[in-house]
C-alpha cells in the first residue's frame, strides 16, 4: 500500500525553489529521522497528535501546546507504542530556513556576527503569536494559489520577527546567524544520553554524525569496548538493579532499559547472568 492509501500526506510551500513551509499529515509511526541538511534550520509544530524528538542530549515531548527549533543536525521523530495500538494521526507543520534565503530577505551576511546559541534543538512554547502564524500557514496550504513569492517571503520575515523576541536574541540578524552554528556535543555524552533507548547501532551513529564504521572506531576508542557488548551491558545491568529495587514487572524493566521484545531481553539476561529476570529477582530479595 502506498503512502497516499495509508493517510500519508505532503504539502510544501516554496520560494524561489526551495521548500520554506511544509504540512505533513502521517499515520503513528515508530521512529523516522530528521536528516541531517548542510545549512537548514527548522521550525516544527505539532498540530494533532503527540510524539517525542531524540536528540544528542534530551528527548523532548511534542504536542500542540510547544514547538522545536532545530539547528541542522540530525534527530529523530519518535512515537509511543501507546501511541502506534490507539492509531490515528500526526500533523506537522514545519518552517524551514536556509542562509542564502534569510540573507536576501534582511539584506545581511550571517558570517558578520558572532553570535552563538548553547543548544541544538530546543522546545519552544507555541504562544498566541506562535499559534496565529501556524494558523495563518494553513490558509496558504489550503489555498495555495495564494502562496506566490511575495507572500512567501512576508510570512518568512514574520517568522524571523516573532521567533527571535521569543528567543530573547540581541537581534533578528543575530539569532538568525546563530542557528547555522551548531553547538558541539561530547561522543560520549551522547552515548550516555541515549544508552537506554532502543536505538540501532546505526542510528546511534546517524546521532552522532557518523557513518557506522566510523562510529564502531570512535566507539571502540572511547569505551574500550564494541558498541554493542558495552551497550548490552549496560543495558543488562540497568535492569538488574531494577529487578532488586523496584516492583516494576519483568515487561516494564524490560522496555525501560531499551529491550523491543521481552524475548530478547530474557534471552540477555540470562547469558549475562545465568539465570532468568524473574529467578534473579527471587534469589535477590530472599
């Protein structure tokens, strides 16, 4: 079955070429990238539905109540399995902003200021402001014989305008050179931040801006271990210490610690401890 038979829908705006605004409307998906695009910042708001984003340092929960803006890094969408068994949809709407375009709307060259933001990827409350632009996109999106390149490049100096009051920046040009300056995150501070996720080796080292060879080296580098055996352990020693602390059911410990079946998770538990989750709770709390 094809995207469009499922629900999936797309609808950009563009100007001078290139996607600025976006709607996306989706079924409940369990986790989809946002790649990684030399000198794009994004704006995304949640218009239905609910899901997280991942990124190197926080996992941050989306609704229609707040926003992220995204430097160019990647990340991923993520939704709940509670989400996925009660069905529905998402609805995105999302701004997209390039250099070359912010420099010919404000007439100014992004390398002139030095301005920097201590983040990557940051919630934002959709506030009235916000929440009116966002309405005033879906217009466009429902009648796009509107959105001609004047009125493209109107709502993107809006946008700019309204974003960075909200961000509290010196200046619109300020804020707008600070969000092609990504911020650098310790390898290993990601790891870490991630370590009980479900993540695969190879989005973990999409996260980290690798390609997984490369993130097997640096990874080998820094843990002294194979990314997969450190990550297992820890996993496992996680869920160990649940199993003694906590009432938490086998199932719940299980997907806590990052496990996707409780197949696999007992099938790892017992190689790294010789004995089931639900035996090593019983001969600890003895």
């Amino acid at each position: 079955m094809d995207k469009k038979a499922r629900g999936y829908e797309e609808q950009p705006l563009f100007y001078k070429g290139r996607p600025v605004f976006g709607r996306l409307r989706t079924p409940y998906f369990d986790r989809i990238p946002k790649e990684y695009f030399k000198d794009e910042s994004c704006f995304i708001f949640l218009d239905e539905g609910n899901m997280n984003v991942r990124t190197q340092q926080d996992l941050i929960g989306l609704n229609a109540d707040n926003a992220i803006l995204g430097k160019c890094m990647n990340y991923f969408f993520e939704t709940t399995a509670a989400n996925r068994r009660e069905g529905g949809m998402i609805q995105m709407t999302a701004v997209l902003l390039f250099p070359a375009i912010v420099e010919e709307l404000f007439e100014f060259n992004i390398t002139d200021s030095s301005y920097t933001l201590n983040y990557n990827v940051k919630q934002v409350v959709v506030n009235k402001l916000l929440k009116n632009f966002r309405d005033s996109l879906d217009i466009l999106f429902d009648n796009p014989e509107l959105a001609d390149d004047e009125m493209i490049r109107n709502k993107l100096k809006e946008f700019v305008l309204i974003v960075s009051k909200s961000e509290n920046a010196p200046s619109h040009l300020d804020f707008l050179s600070a969000l092609f300056k990504p911020a650098n995150v310790e390898f290993k501070s990601t790891i870490k931040q991630n370590l009980y996720s479900n993540l695969s080796i190879d989005e973990l080292a999409r996260l980290c801006h690798l390609s997984t060879s490369s993130f097997k080296r640096k990874f080998a580098e820094v843990f002294n271990e194979s990314p997969k055996k450190y990550i297992v352990r820890k996993k496992l020693e996680r869920a160990a210490k649940l199993l003694r602390s906590t009432e938490l059911r086998i199932s719940e410990i299980a997907y806590d610690c990052g496990f996707d079946t409780i197949s696999t998770f007992n099938r790892s538990f017992r190689a790294q401890y010789g004995n089931s989750p639900s035996d090593h709770r019983l001969t600890q709390t003895a």
